[in-house]
C-alpha cells in the first residue's frame, strides 16, 4: 500500500504544487478582483447589511432557504479543522510571514466566491422534487452550453467522490481520534452517535441542514472568536510586535528559532496560499452549491452575501488563531497542527484552552459533514437524477462510521487530489463566464444609482 500513497502524494503536490491549482487560484481571484473594480472589498458593509435583511423566510421570493441559512450552509462546510490545525500547518512551514500570504489569498478569493454565487444563482433551476439546484455543474452546462457538457459532468463526478473524503470520512476520524485521546471514548461509539445525529439532519434535506446550521454556525464561530479575543486582549501589548513580525516574515523570510527550523519568502508564499484555500475553499466550487439553493431576487445580491463567507472564514477565524499562536509564543516550539493551536489556547487561557480548541473540531468536524453531504448530494443528483438522493444519503451515514474506526492516510490524500481535479472546471468555467459577473454587477449598481 505504501507505493499507492507515494504515487498518490506525487500527484497531489503536482496538482497542489507552484506550478499548477495554486497560481491558478490566485490569478482567477485577482483577474475577478480587477474586473470587479474591487467592489468585494468596498461594498463589505453593504455585504453584511444584506446578510442581516436576509434572516427571514419569503415565501413569495424564488428559493428554498433564506440567504443568511445559505451562507451558514456554507460556511458550515468551510469552517473546520483548516481553521485550527491549517492556520499552524502554515505557521510551521512557512513562519509568521505566511499568515500575511492567506490574508492576500482570502481578499482576492472573496471576488471569487461572489462570482461563483453569482453564477450559481442566475444558472440555476428546479429538480423533479420541485426543489432549487445549481452551482458550478449547472453553470457551465446552461452557461456554457450542451458542448460544455463533459466539464459539468467531470466537476460533479469529482464532488460527489471527493465529498466522502474531506466532508465525510475525514471529519468524522479527527472528531473520533479527538474524543478517544481526550476522554477515552471509543472510537466506534462516536461513529455510532455521530451517524445517528448526522442522520436526523440530513433525512431532512437543505431546509432541514440549513437550519441547524443557522443555529450551530454562529454559535461555534462566536464562542471559538470570544476565546481567541480573550487571549489577544490579555496580551495586548504584544500585539503590535506580533504583527510587525508577520509582515517582516512574509518578505524576508523567517530565521531559525526554538523549534522552528526557518522558511524562506518562498515557502510563506506557498503555505500561506495553500492553507487559505483549503480553509475558505473560494474557487473549489462548493460553496455555490448551498447558495443557488438562496431565496433571492437577484444573483448579485446573494455573491455579496457569499463573499462574507471567505472574509469570516479567513480574515477573521484564520487570523485569530494565528495571532493566539504567535502571542503565546508556540509558533517556534516545534508543534505543529493541531498540537500547535491546542498548545497556544492552553497556554493563552491558563491551562483550559485545549478544551476549547477540542471541542471547536467537534462541533467545526460535524457541520462540515452536514454541509458536504450537500454537496455531494446534489453532485450526484446532477448525474443520476433524483433517484439517487436515497441510496447517497443512506452511503453517506454509513461512511461517517467507517471514517471513525479507520485509518484514513489514502482518502486524505485521494481527497486532495479529487479536491484539486473539482477546483479546475470550475476556475475555467467562472473565466468563460466573467463577463455575465462584470454584466450583471455594473447593471445592479448602476440601477441601485451608486458607483460600483
């Protein structure tokens, strides 16, 4: 088996590598960022005065959620372990320095986000059981045309694979290895318990998992926030030095120090890249899954919303834990992961902050299993109809226990790789598809008599 996983990882850090997904990522978001005039980053306010008007149901309005139930959808999938363990994985590699990469990587990953729920609302169209579908599959095939046809299929086939893996299978082993190591809970009776909770969620549908996100999201965001603030307003005065280190990390690398080896400008480029896109996933093509499913009137009105959803995911989680890492001093201690962000809360708030850190994976670990079995759902109904719903949900409940008790190098990897393969139709079709984004956001604000 280990000749599979060495071929698996060669592929992966080809697709993930310099040279292929991760400048691609970068020059779609900065292409969208400039033709958009940076709107994303000017109409913040305007973004999260519509997020707040979205809070309640219409039922004369086309959807089958509200827009703020669409982004916790979203943001359900999003918010999770790449969080906490991605933010150090990034710090231990890259140094300090890479912390201001992610940060550049999340602004211009916002103007993708919003073209891809742009896109998702305007293509979208209604199943057999009467409910909304869309996202990247829907938009290239009624954007594109029916010659496109093969890249929807390819987007769909990759998402609804990768979905067992990072939104499944994955989560549901960090949840249970967390619990055993913590409490001594085997592993098989959290795979039990978490395929039961997850089944009472899912056998409801996106109504039903987009409620319980509404109400988990916010909760576990918030009280992760409040812990973190606390540990950077105790140590206030360190602040300025630990951002100063940051920026100076991130162009001239960071020197040898403690436990950290060192890293070049290079390698904070790199991981501070890599792990922004894996923690807010703009440009995978997930997230506009959940948002074409939106009660809303226009498309652009739900890309504003959907941009939120980089910007709290990165700019303000990723960027917490970060700045509990290096006040506390653990960035240079030699841990890394997990170990290093449960370390920096242990040490930030007396001794009790691992516990936070636990039960943060928990709760991020199972509303990512709610949000990507979303996904994967309609990745498959896409390909097979509404038939499939079912049988797909009934394999989903069943993979979260499997995920528990198994050892899970292969799929972690597999999944990078599926992870990669979704993320290249979708960056080519948001390309092709640009100017419908350009088009429909001049039309809205110069409708709305303001400057866009």
């Amino acid at each position: 088996m280990q000749w599979l996983q060495d071929k698996l990882n060669t592929l992966s850090s080809i697709i993930w590598g310099e040279f292929l997904l991760i400048p691609l990522l970068a020059i779609v978001g900065i292409y969208l960022t400039i033709g958009l005039y940076a709107m994303p980053w000017r109409k913040i306010p305007l973004a999260f005065k519509t997020l707040w008007q979205g809070r309640k149901e219409s039922s004369h309005i086309e959807g089958d959620i509200t827009p703020f139930q669409a982004l916790m959808t979203a943001l359900s999938a999003t918010v999770g372990t790449g969080n906490i363990a991605g933010v150090a994985t990034a710090i231990y590699f890259g140094g300090p320095g890479a912390i201001f990469w992610m940060w550049v990587i999340a602004l211009f990953g916002m103007a993708t986000k919003y073209a891809e729920a742009v896109l998702a609302v305007s293509y979208r169209q209604t199943d057999d059981l009467g409910n909304y579908v869309g996202g990247p599959m829907y938009y290239i095939h009624n954007g594109l045309g029916d010659s496109w046809r093969w890249m929807a299929a390819s987007f769909a086939f990759f998402a609804m694979i990768a979905a067992f893996g990072i939104g499944n299978m994955v989560q549901s082993h960090s949840v249970a290895d967390e619990i055993y190591s913590s409490f001594d809970i085997p592993v098989w009776i959290t795979g039990i318990v978490m395929a039961t909770l997850a089944a009472l969620v899912i056998v409801g549908g996106v109504k039903r998992i987009a409620q319980v996100a509404a109400k988990l999201v916010p909760f576990m965001a918030l009280a992760y926030i409040l812990a973190a603030l606390t540990i950077v307003i105790l140590n206030i005065s360190k602040l300025p030095d630990a951002i100063s280190l940051i920026f100076h990390s991130a162009f001239n690398g960071s020197a040898a120090s403690g436990g950290f080896l060192g890293a070049t400008i290079w390698m904070a480029i790199r991981w501070g890249f890599a792990r922004g896109i894996f923690s807010n996933e703009a440009g995978l093509g997930s997230a506009p899954i959940a948002h074409a499913a939106a009660q809303t009137n226009d498309p652009v009105k739900q890309g504003m919303v959907a941009m939120l959803g980089t910007f709290i995911d990165t700019i303000i989680i990723c960027s917490l834990t970060a700045f509990v890492i290096i006040l506390t001093g653990t960035w240079d201690s030699g841990l890394k992961g997990v170990s290093m962000s449960s370390q920096a809360f242990s040490t930030g708030l007396f001794g009790y902050g691992g516990y936070i850190v636990s039960f943060g994976l928990v709760l991020f670990a199972f509303t990512t299993i709610l949000g990507w079995s979303y996904y994967g759902e309609r990745s498959a109904e896409y390909l097979f109809g509404t038939k499939i719903i079912r049988p797909y949900r009934l394999l989903w409940i069943c993979a979260i226990f499997i995920g528990a008790i198994m050892k899970l190098e292969l799929v972690w990897t597999f999944a990078d790789i599926l992870n990669g393969l979704m993320a290249l139709p979708n960056l080519v079709a948001l390309l092709l598809l640009s100017p419908v984004v350009f088009s429909k956001t001049r039309q809205y604000f110069n409708n709305k008599s303001s400057t866009w």
